[in-house]
C-alpha cells in the first residue's frame, strides 16, 4: 500500500474580505465595466426542465443581526438529479440548467435570493440515494474559511427520512437547520445562522 | 463491500493548515464563526462536480488591471506588475481550465467600493478586478498595479499588507477557495490579524509571492509568481458500503 502523503498542501484560505464583491459580483456593487453580466447571476439560459423555483434567505451573526456584505454560492443537480458538469457519467444534465448560482446578500436587508430548479436525487459515494438537496457555500468579512452546509426541502419528507447525512446526524434536533420552508407559489426560505442558537449545521466535506 | 461507479471523491481538507473559525485578534470573525463542530461525511458526486467556465467567455482585458478600467488611452496609476504561476492539485498536477477572480485595492490601498471610507484616493482608471481561466498546464498570469497597504477598522493602528484577493473554481464545488496573495519583502505580513489567522508560518509562506526578476518585461512590469494548490482527489476506486446503515 501507497501511504505517502499529498505532494502539495492546499493553500490555506483567508477571508473574503469586505470588498468580495468588487471581484466576483462587481455589476451588482455597480462598477461593471469589464465584463457584461456577473457570474452566477442566472442559473437558466433557456427554458428549463422540472420544477422552478426561488429560494430566499438572510445569513444572521451570532447576535441575531443580519450579514450585508455575505455573498453565497450554491451548487446543484437539474431536474432529473444530472449535474452539467464533465465530471457527470450518467447522462446528459438539462443544456439550458447551469446548476451554480452565486448572490450577494442585498446590501440593506441582508437577503440573498436564487431562481433556479428543484434539484433530481443523486447517489451518496457509496449508492445510495440523497434526498434533493442543493450544496452551499457561505464567504464574508469575518469568515475564514468558506462555510458548506445543504439546503434540503421541507416538502421531501420521505426522501429526507431515508437520506444518508440526515439520518446520520446525532443531534436530531439540529436537523431543521437544513431545510428549507415552503412559502407556497414555489417558494423557499432558508436563513443560516453562523453562531448561537439555531446555529446552522456546517459540514466538512 | 460494493465498487462505486463514481470517480473517486476528495482528500479530507487538513483544517490544521486553514484559520480557525474563531480568531479574537480577527475581530469580526468572533460573532460569524460556528461554534458547533462540523459534521464530516466523504464526498459523493454533487461535491467531486462543479461549474465550467470556458475560454471563451474570457474578454481581452479580463485579465489586464491596468487597462481594463481606464478611459481609453488611460491607464492605472501605481508600480506595474506582471502576477503569474500555475493552479495545482494537492498530487501536483496542474488543474486546467480553473477559473481565478481577483480583485485589490488601488496603488493607494484604497478599493472602489461603496462601502469603503478609508481617505486615499480613487484612480479614475482604476477598478480593481479581473479573471482568467488556467492553461492545459494550470497556467494563468494578469497585469495590474501593486496595490498599496491600508489601515482597516480593527485594532486602532491595524495595516492591511500589500494584497491581492484570489477566488478560485478548480474542477469541483470541494475545491472551492477563496484567499489572498502577500508580496515577498512586505514586513506588514507579519503585523497583520488576518494573516496571523493561520498558525503555520509555512502556511503563510505559501501565500507570499516572490519577485522574479529574470521574467521582468523591460521598461514595462515587474513579475511576481504565484502558486496556488487546490484539494485532490484521493487515489483508489473502492469504496466501503455502510452495511446496516
């Protein structure tokens, strides 16, 4: 057996700063001018399949006060639970679908907000099935070191039951923290909170 | 034990060489960092996939600072910089096709954000971002201005060193990287709470790129290289199926 470790270490992170959104979100801080639109603004080129949807949501420090400078960056299956990605084997994901969406928390309100669609089921590493679910990544000023957690779905209460990281999960009472709340009309909301009570479950992934 | 069909998944991330959640000396990390522990599990495909951005949505001056905000005829005020080195996985294979974002303050340390106060001026040709997408080899390289330092709401006489910001996509959402780039020399690296979030000194190291003078453009731009590593895969297909789970 080979047990020699990595070559190389990944390079240590540092925070998004403050000013994240002159980098990667600059048309929304209003300076665009190199490049037309921001990345991860749209997440449908076109008509899509399945079920769309909007998520909404606000991230709350630990004193309970919103987050205006987060910026949070969610990855996803289509419809039929395929990612548009090369490393995809299973088949051919929705052409008109990205998957990735990125939004800056609204500089007044905190709110971040995603048009996309209800993510398909896809296989945990050892086959079996996740209940949809959509992966998130949270940066700020204050943040050093990406936050990742899952958004799940409120109304999956059969697939959530039987989904491989929920129903691994101690501390049962937690769990709520990762599902997402039907507002009706094809509407979620799903607040994290980085600190206290209601603290959101992270994942090291 | 069942044989996954998957590509094998990511190596653990060595969370020893990363900050910490809480850095008091950080101030603003004491209230947005998680106090729970995080709940590991391996990654499956949702993880081990992520978004491509191909060459082509990349314009001419994405990844020229100097021009790529000025008037035309114009250019950035400040040293001339070339930033140049390779994207790597942890086996030390250039990562092809990943995308890098970066953006810094101007040759003042001051940013062109709203939410910046700090007195320094704005450069008129000055925005302070581009990108640009590595090469078959996980090669990349941008002009740009070397940004300045600047003070920061923090600790009352707390500088921010010299800085370039880097966002990085490699071939998975697990690679997912945000951090920043110090400047070989730069004896505010040491002073800096933010910096100091990282208990290595090698780790710190590591983000200090290094003048390379043989590459400079004559009467043109200095070069500075820059090596960034993002997470690799592990190396073996099997995969152990929890039985009774």
């Amino acid at each position: 057996m080979d047990h020699k470790a990595p070559k190389f270490k990944e390079s240590p992170s540092q925070t998004a700063g403050p000013y994240v959104h002159i980098g990667c979100t600059p048309n929304f801080s209003g300076i665009g001018k190199v490049w037309a639109e921001d990345l991860g603004a749209r997440m449908k080129t076109g008509p899509v399949q399945g079920t769309e949807i909007e998520i909404r949501g606000i991230v709350y420090d630990g004193t309970g006060t919103p987050l205006r400078d987060a910026m949070v960056e969610i990855w996803q299956a289509d419809a039929a639970g395929l990612f548009p990605s090369p490393g995809e084997t299973r088949g051919d994901a929705d052409p008109n679908f990205t998957g990735w969406g990125r939004a800056a928390s609204h500089m007044d309100t905190g709110e971040f907000y995603f048009d996309t669609v209800k993510p398909g089921r896809v296989p945990f590493h050892d086959g079996r099935l996740q209940a949809p679910h959509i992966s998130v990544w949270i940066v700020a000023r204050g943040i050093n070191v990406g936050l990742q957690t899952r958004i799940y779905f409120d109304d999956e209460e059969d697939a959530n039951a039987e989904d491989p990281v929920l129903s691994a999960l101690e501390h049962k009472v937690r769990l709520p923290t990762l599902i997402a709340k039907s507002q009706g009309k094809n509407s979620y909301r799903f607040n994290i909170r980085l600190q206290g009570e209601g603290e959101t479950i992270f994942f090291d992934v | 034990m069942t044989k996954s069909p998957n590509p094998p998944g990511y190596m653990v991330r060595d969370r020893a060489r990363h900050p910490k959640a809480l850095t008091p000396s950080y101030k603003t990390s004491v209230v947005r960092s998680p106090e729970r522990a995080m709940i590991a599990f391996p990654t499956s495909i949702g993880e081990n996939t992520g978004p491509v951005f191909g060459h082509e949505m990349i314009g001419p001056n994405d990844n020229d600072l100097v021009i790529n905000w000025a008037e035309p005829g114009q250019m950035a005020l400040g040293p001339r910089i070339i930033v140049r080195g390779r994207v790597l996985d942890e086996h030390g294979n250039g990562v092809a096709g990943a995308l890098l974002e970066f953006w810094q303050a101007n040759a003042g340390g001051r940013y062109r954000h709203k939410k910046e106060s700090y007195l320094a001026p704005l450069d008129p040709n000055f925005g302070g971002y581009g990108r640009t997408i590595t090469d078959e080899n996980g090669g990349y390289e941008f002009r740009t201005v070397q940004p300045g330092p600047y003070p920061w709401p923090n600790g009352m006489n707390d500088w921010r060193p010299a800085h370039i910001h880097f966002s990085l996509f490699g071939h998975a959402f697990a690679q997912r990287l945000i951090t920043q780039m110090y400047f070989d020399g730069d004896p505010m690296i040491w002073q800096c709470p933010i910096v100091d979030t990282i208990d290595s000194k090698e780790a710190i190291n590591s983000l200090v790129a290094t003048l390379d003078m043989s590459q400079a453009l004559p009467m043109d731009a200095r070069v500075y290289t820059f090596d960034l590593v993002l997470r690799g895969q592990r190396q073996t297909f099997f995969e152990n199926r929890w039985e009774g789970l």
